[in-house]
C-alpha cells in the first residue's frame, strides 16, 4: 500500500513540475518574462525601511514613472556607497502626499528627493498617493509583510506568479476574445524599480499615442496663474522644514522630458513665474534638468528614459547631488 501511494504522489508531481514546466516555456517562447508586481504590500515594505535610523542614510525616492522607471537604486547606493535609495515612486501618481506624510513622521530624518515638475505642483494633485500612505499605516501588517518578502522572490523566477498569467484570468481573456496579457516590455526589481525597453515595441506609435493623448487632455485642464500657484504651495515649504528640523533634507527634482511634453508642460507652467519662483521661498534643493549637460537625456516617448539609460541616468543625479551638498 505505501509503495502504491509512493507511486501515486510520484505520478502526481511528475504531472504538476511537466506541466508547470511546459507553461513557462509556453509564455517565455512568446516573448513574456518573470518579473516582480508592484503592489501596496511592497510599497509599505518600502516605506517602512525608510525610517530605519542611520547608517546608512536613507534616501527616499518619491515621484511618478519618471522616478520610477528611470532611476536605479542599485546604481545609486554603489555611486553613494554611505546611502540607501528607497524606491517609493508611483506609475501616475504625483508625489506630494507621500512628501507630507514623510514630514508628518519624526523616524524619518535621511534626504527626500522628490520627482515632480510644475503640474505635479499644482494642489488638484495633491492627494494622489495618499492610499498609500493610508495603506501603510492603517492595514500594512506583519502578516502582509511576510507574505510580500516570501512572494517577492517566486515573481522574480516564475511566470505563474504574475496575477495576469493565474489560470482564471487567462481563461477569462481567452472566453471575452482579448487575447493574451498585455506585452508591454516594463520589469520590475525587488526593489519597486521598474524599466521599459523602448526598442523592443514600437515606440513611434507608443510616441504617437502619448503625445495625442496629451493634446487631447491639456486644453481640458485650466492651468492656475503663477501667483495662485505659489500660493498653494506655501505649505510645502512647512513640509519641507519639519524634515530639515530634523536633520534631513529635501530635494525637488524636474526630472528630463522633451518635445511636445516639454513644450505643453512650459506653456502651462513656464519655468520663470513658477519654479524659479518657488525655489526663492522653497527651503530645499531644487533641480532642473535643463541645468545640468548629463541630465538631459534622451526620452523616447517625450516623457520617459528607455532601459539602457537609467544607470547612466541615476549616477548622473547621484553627482549632482554631490555637487550640490545634498549627499
């Protein structure tokens, strides 16, 4: 009887490893990869490392898909060896929540350095990754946690583990006719740090098809006048102090766009009446790339740096931040 139900299990885990087997080299075949999933889960766990007390000095990151898909905390801790980059960027999410909540917490005393450009300044955005915050202080648990550090590592190395590749949902795509998941090319680390490989899709179109939706979307949005927009922000500069008071320090960055964006952008927000004015009462670093040769770097899409250039991108900041005093 034993060696039947030796046999059995046997059988069983030879089906389950062939066919677990067969489908990551169904889906690798077809130009999909493993790659972590960002979630609430990972952003808390994140978020928590940055007020562990120094050394080394924390470094959060915060911002939208220009932090997050181009800069490299890898790349930065081994130009800054004495630091710890703590990605906390999030795709479409202006930034200024997870700042507030930052000054709001007396653990944190390392160097904030925010990706953000005038638009992202302006108060109706303001709240965009409050959830986030929320998430990590009202249900990020230790439980959640242990399951982020145990599934982080499986994402990393199986294709099943991705939510868009569990069976229901391949089954769903497959019975509404849409086909399989989505290819679009952006990976990402342990870390929260993601990576779009431009040149593997068809970036004319995918340029094409971000600077249309921007002239649609910008004529619909009535940008404030240069005054009302420094006033809003005024109470940043509260933030701001808190987190000096303590020790810490913060750092605006404009970080690289082109083209039609940079043109939109500075229409709506020019440079002279807003950010140059702020940074007259703002009392942190501020940053444009516009200054700065090594920071103006190709974006493909008019908005984001492609994969190659992220760590060249990354230990470019990383020497202006040197070059300004902040590390």
């Amino acid at each position: 009887m034993n060696a039947r139900w030796l046999l059995t299990w046997i059988v069983a885990l030879t089906i389950t490893l062939g066919g677990w087997l067969g489908f990551e080299t169904y889906w690798r075949a077809q130009g999909y990869q493993p790659t972590v999933m960002d979630s609430f889960d990972l952003w808390s766990l994140m978020r928590k490392r940055a007020v562990q007390p120094a050394p080394p000095t924390r470094v959060a990151l915060l911002g939208a898909s220009r932090i997050q898909y181009g800069l490299s905390p890898e790349s930065f801790k081994a130009a800054a060896p004495n630091t710890d980059p703590i990605m906390l960027a999030v795709n479409g999410h202006y930034p200024l929540a997870a700042l507030r909540d930052l000054s709001e917490d007396d653990k944190f005393k390392g160097v904030v350095i925010v990706g953000i450009d005038g638009r992202g300044f302006h108060r109706a955005w303001r709240d965009m990754q409050q959830k986030y915050a929320e998430y990590y202080h009202k249900e990020f648990s230790p439980a959640r946690e242990l399951h982020r550090r145990l599934l982080t590592p499986i994402q990393l190395k199986v294709i099943a583990a991705r939510p868009d590749f569990a069976a229901i949902t391949l089954v769903k795509r497959h019975l509404d006719g849409v086909g399989p998941p989505y290819k679009d090319y952006v990976t990402f680390t342990r870390d929260r740090a993601g990576a779009t490989d431009y040149y593997k899709s068809d970036i004319k179109a995918i340029r094409a098809g971000r600077v249309a939706d921007l002239q649609k979307h910008y004529p619909m949005f009535t940008p404030p006048t240069p005054s009302e927009w420094l006033d809003a922000n005024r109470d940043i500069v509260d933030w701001v102090k808190r987190i000096n008071a303590r020790g810490g320090k913060v750092v605006f960055y404009r970080e690289p766009v082109s083209g039609e964006h940079f043109e939109m952008d500075e229409a709506r927000f020019p440079r002279a009446k807003m950010w140059d004015e702020l940074a007259k009462i703002m009392p942190a670093t501020m940053i444009d790339f516009q200054d700065y040769p090594e920071l103006r770097i190709d974006t493909p899409d008019t908005s984001h740096i492609d994969a190659k250039d992220i760590d060249r991108h990354t230990k470019a900041l990383v020497a202006v931040l040197k070059q300004k005093g902040v590390l």
